[in-house]
C-alpha cells in the first residue's frame, strides 16, 4: 500500500444516499410495525427469514471488521472510504471469496430488519439505498487498484463482489 487516504463526499457521495434511505426505511419500518400494523407481531415465515438475516448479517460484518482491524484498518468507524499506510490487502478468511462480505453483511442485516418488523415500505427503502452501496463498492475498488495496484487486480480476478457465482 501507498500513504494513507481518505476519500471526500465529492468522491464518495454514495454513502449519503445509501445512509438515508436505510435510515428512513428504518424508520418507516418501525412506523409501519406500530402504526399501519398497530404492533400486530404475528410470527411467520417472514419474520423468521428476518430474524435470519439480521443475525447473519450482523455475524459477518463482526467477522468481516475483525478481520480489517487485524489488517492494520484502525477507521472502522469512519463512513468514508479510507486506506491506512500499515493496511495490507486481506484476501483470507471471509475474504477469500468476496471482495466485500462486509458490504453484504450490512445489506443483509438491514433488510433482514424491516422483515423482522414485516415491512414492505421499510424493505423497500432500504433496499433502493442498498443499490447506492453497490455504487460505493465500484469507488472503493477504483481506490484500491490505485493503492494497491495489480495485487488487487488480481485479487479482482480470482474473487466475486459480494455473492459467489452470481455477483
């Protein structure tokens, strides 16, 4: 890796929008579940394919931070793109696959939300600001060939983006 960077909002917008819509359909979610639904939990088949998600989302974001941090990635919490000078390129474990199982995790774990609460409004905000973190995920890869060159590039050809065998 080079110097350490950080991506402005000129360049990372997509992380507005993405942060907007999976917080409004948040929102809209629990405002859906308590009013429209007048917190009627029936337990189904949807709430337990969200309970699902939400768990395995959130296992793989915890694994997939675990293993950045490992890597040198000290700016986890930063909602912007950043590489760190001491970062290496982590292509083991949850990496060794997909290029982004964090991004996957945090897609998974949104959605399965708003089906725990059986939100269609809610699921369906979240997921049109899903769609700007796959526009995120085209930024970063451009950062990374520029930082890490063709080890990256290579790491491109051998990995899928987020689900194996399909995308």
């Amino acid at each position: 890796m080079s110097g350490a960077k950080r991506l402005g909002l000129r360049e990372d917008w997509a992380v507005v929008p993405f942060m907007s819509l999976t917080l409004l359909g948040f929102a809209a979610a629990v405002y859906d579940f308590t009013v429209i639904q007048g917190l009627g939990f029936h337990f189904g088949p949807v709430n337990l394919l969200g309970l699902a998600m939400l768990l395995f989302g959130g296992y793989l974001r915890f694994m997939s931070r675990r293993q950045l941090m490992r890597a040198g990635l000290t700016m986890l919490g930063s909602s912007r793109l950043v590489t760190v000078e001491a970062q290496r390129l982590v292509t083991d474990g949850l990496y060794r696959r997909i290029r982004h199982p964090l991004y996957l995790g945090e897609i998974t774990r949104n959605l399965g939300f708003t089906l725990i609460l059986a939100s269609g409004y809610g699921f369906a905000l979240v997921l049109l600001g899903s769609a700007f973190l796959l526009v995120r995920i085209r930024r970063e890869e451009r950062m990374m060939l520029e930082e890490c060159g063709d080890e990256y590039g290579e790491y491109m050809a051998r990995t899928w983006r987020l689900i194996p065998h399909v995308y």
